[in-house]
C-alpha cells in the first residue's frame, strides 16, 4: 500500500527539481529561447511561476531609485513637507514614479526638468492656499557597487534637481 502512495511524492519532489533548475536558469540569464511549442511552454511556465526572472542587484546597468520632495513655505515663513504619493491608490503611486523617473531621464534637458518640477509646484500650490513658495528637490540614490559595498561604502542620495518656484499672487499681493 505504502507504494500506491509514493506516486504523488515522486511528481511531486521531480516537480519541485525541475522548478529549482528553472529558477536557476532565470538567474543566471540562460533562460532557453527557441520559436517551438516547448520554448513557448516553457517562456510561459517562468513567466507565470517568476523562474525566468534575473536578479540584477548590484548591477551596473540597474538604473537608480529617485525621489522627489517637496517643501512649503507660509507667508509667515513656516516651512512644512508634502507627499504626492499620500492617499493615492496603488496605479496613481505607479504613474508618480513613472513621472519622477522622467526626471532621471531628462537630465540633459534642464527646461524638461524646469517645466515638470513647475508642474508639481503648481499642483502643490492649488493644493495648499496658504503656501507662497515650493522647493523641489529630485534625488537619486546611489547603490554601491559589490566591491565598494563589501569595503563599507553606504547608499547615499544624491542631488538631481533643486528648484524653487513661487506663487505669483503673492508677489502683487504680499
């Protein structure tokens, strides 16, 4: 009887080694590829269980993770901090980062950058009457290289973009 039962552990444990050589495949990046039905089967199987993914930490070609915050000033010279990403829903949170990693990607065009980070003071601004003046500050942050990580260099963040825009009604009406 003991044999009856040890089908389901064989499929089971071959199962659980075939998952184990794809995943490992996944993260070295020798992920099969091929136009038959098999590659299809198989691109599908590591699309679905994750196998086929490649975990690039430490990479040199993983872009960095920005930031953007943002600063209010009162006219009685209170400063306070604001978040773009509070009380949003998950996709709206997905859309800001898509729009700060712009802000990464437009380096090279200061009037890009100039126009966007005045697009989120302006929407700060509407958001807060109160407020006279916005500083946006973008910041990227540095990862380490494995080296450099194992001789104790530290993430750090590094300035991208600093600007200060200020709210015209204030200046005709101080």
């Amino acid at each position: 009887m003991s044999g009856n039962h040890s089908w389901p552990r064989r499929y089971l444990v071959a199962a659980s080694g075939a998952f184990f050589v794809c995943v490992a495949l996944g993260a070295s990046r020798q992920w099969p590829r091929g136009d038959g039905l098999a590659f299809q089967l198989f691109d599908l199987f590591g699309t679905l269980t994750g196998a086929s993914t490649s975990f690039n930490y430490f990479s040199p070609e993983i872009t960095s993770e920005l930031r953007a915050r943002f600063t209010l000033e009162t006219a009685s010279g209170e400063s306070k901090s604001d978040d773009l990403f509070a009380g949003r829903t998950l996709e709206s949170r997905l859309k800001i980062h898509s729009v700060i990693g712009y802000m990464g990607e437009s380096l090279d065009d200061p009037r890009a950058r100039r126009r966007l980070a005045a697009a989120w003071a302006r929407h700060l601004l509407q958001k807060h009457a109160e407020a006279r003046r916005v500083t946006v500050v973008v910041e990227s942050l540095h990862l380490p290289s494995l080296q450099g990580a194992g001789q104790g260099e530290r993430l750090n963040w590094t300035l991208l973009y600093r600007g200060r825009f200020t709210r015209k009604t204030y200046a005709a009406n101080p």
